[in-house]
C-alpha cells in the first residue's frame, strides 16, 4: 500500500508518520510538529480522519491513553510506507533541482 491511496489525506499522512516516526506522540503534538514545519495546522477533522485512516490500514498503532491524549506509534508497516514515499519525493527533488539548474541533486 502507498500513501497516494489515502487521497486527499496523503499529504497529512506523510506529515503524521514523519511525526510519529520519532516517537509516540498525541494528535496535538502532531498538529504542532506539522504546523512548525509547513506553516500550517491540520483542522481536527483532517488530522483525526487521517489517524484513523493510517492505523486501519496499520501503519501506526493507537497506544494507552494518557490522561484524554491517545498517542500513536508507527508499525513496521508504517515505517515502510514512509520509506517508500521519502524516496519517491527525493527523487522528484533531484529531479526539479536538475530541471531548474539549481544543483544539490
């Protein structure tokens, strides 16, 4: 399975299993990891819908609730998928950077 098959939430996915792929964390760490990194911050609906999407195709694990906050871990599944991904958009960067003549590739 690719990210790509999340549709309109593959990009969210990609930024939640970059945030998980660190460590266990809760859907309010994730918004903030993602809005310091893109500038901005999922909605709820799109984060949570986005959780659940990737821990029923397995790719990350809901843990003991901590309080209210749930935290999320990444699976095995999960870490391959983003692997996969990571790949595909450095070669897209490489690519972009030699289109553009501006090196780094």
């Amino acid at each position: 399975m690719e990210l790509r098959e999340l549709g309109r939430f593959s990009e969210t996915g990609l930024q939640v299993l970059v945030a998980v792929a660190a460590g266990p964390k809760h859907g309010w760490v994730i918004a903030d990891e993602i809005e310091e990194r893109t500038g901005r911050r999922p909605q709820p609906a799109t984060l949570y819908g986005t959780l659940s999407r990737l821990e029923e195709r397995g790719w990350i694990n809901g843990l003991e609730p901590e309080g209210r906050r749930r935290p999320f871990a990444i699976t095995a599944k999960g870490e391959a998928a983003l692997r996969l991904s990571l790949r595909d958009l450095d070669s897209l960067l490489k690519a972009g950077h030699r289109a553009l003549n501006l090196g780094g590739a």
